[in-house]
C-alpha cells in the first residue's frame, strides 16, 4: 500500500513538473523598436519608390518596455526624388526594368547602358551621345556627394580606367545613391555603396 501511495505521488510530482516546464518553455516574440523601424521604412521605401513623400507621416512604434510611442516616417527615412526633366527621364528608364541585356539594344527587346540613358533623355526632350564615353563628356560635372535623381553616373571596369559603363541616379535614400542601369542582368537598380560599384565609380554628370 505504501509502495502503491508512493508511485502516485512520484507520477504526481512528474506531472506537474512537467506541466509547469512546458509553461515556462513557451517561446514569446516581443517587437522590439528598431524591429518596428525597420518595417516602418521598408513600407514607406515601397510605397515612395523614387517619387517624393510630400506628407509628414507618424507610425506607432513599440519600446523594448512594450510602451507604445509615436515616430516621424520623415526621420527615419529621408529621400531625394527627382522633379522636372528628370523625373520623366527616370520614368522612361523604369518602364524598361527587366528588360534583357543587348549590345548595341535601344528597344524593350534588348538594351545595353548607354542606349537606355538614350532613350530615357530622348523622353524628355533630352539629346545624349550614343556611347558612354561621350556621354561622359555631355553636361556638367557633378561631385558624388552631391548626386541627385537623374544625374548620370559613370564607371570603369577590371584591368582600364576608362569608362565603360553608365546609370542614372533613380533616388537618394539617407546618403546612399541608387541608380539604374543596363546590367548584364538586365535592366535593374543596384545601390552604389555595393562593393563592386564603389570600386570602380568615376564620376558623375548632370545633363538637364
């Protein structure tokens, strides 16, 4: 009987034990602030593209103490957007994103980098050269921390310093330039910063 009492009150204990680990083994995700940061200006970076936010947006943002507080989408993320000529340049260069890479391409069956400054200031009552290199000496001289949407920006390549390849600035985001260009991916925006295009930038050239 009292072997019987004892086996019941061992499975007892077990039990609870094992209840009571269960309940503090639970797993629980708490927002932190900078994770709600971080998806406040992933959202606004979607929605703003490259066009301005003229609005003054708030979001409510969770502490670390789960205290809710209000933040400026405008201090958070802060963008340079294009306006005039250049507004309607970066638009025609956007509408040939995806576009395949081509030599010599000027059409959305195919198009190389220089063809797509072409065609994108062509738009916008814009005459360019053909070719990169010339189109290196078309304008004038911007310097890189003043680059602005649709300012043309050029680089080299391994083994030369000559230019050998050109983009447009499509938005400036908290200091860092971005710019679309004909790859050898196609056409896409990539961000300057990038190791590779730090590496061989050369200049930048204001044409409107």
């Amino acid at each position: 009987m009292k072997i019987n009492k004892l086996y019941i009150t061992l499975t007892l204990g077990f039990f609870t034990l094992f209840f009571q680990s269960c309940q503090f083994g639970k797993q629980y995700t708490y927002t932190t602030r900078q994770d709600r940061i971080q998806d406040v200006e992933q959202k606004q970076l979607q929605e703003i593209g490259y066009q301005s936010n003229a609005n003054t947006n708030t979001a409510s943002v969770t502490t670390e103490d789960n205290v809710p507080t209000m933040t400026t989408t405008d201090d958070i993320v802060k963008t340079l957007s294009a306006k005039g000529k250049a507004e309607v340049a970066l638009k025609t260069a956007h509408s040939y994103k995806g576009v395949r890479y081509q030599i010599g391409g000027t059409t959305k069956k195919g198009m190389d980098c220089s063809g797509l400054m072409l065609v994108s200031w062509q738009a916008a009552n814009v005459e360019l050269p053909r070719t990169s290199q010339q189109q290196a000496k078309t304008g004038k001289y911007v310097p890189f921390a003043s680059l602005k949407p649709g300012d043309l920006v050029f680089f080299s390549g391994p083994g030369t310093n000559s230019i050998k390849h050109v983009g447009m600035i499509s938005k400036v985001v908290n200091g860092k330039n971005y710019f679309i260009h004909a790859s050898s991916h196609g056409v896409r925006e990539d961000e300057i910063s990038e190791v590779y295009w730090k590496k061989y930038y050369k200049l930048g050239r204001r044409v409107d």
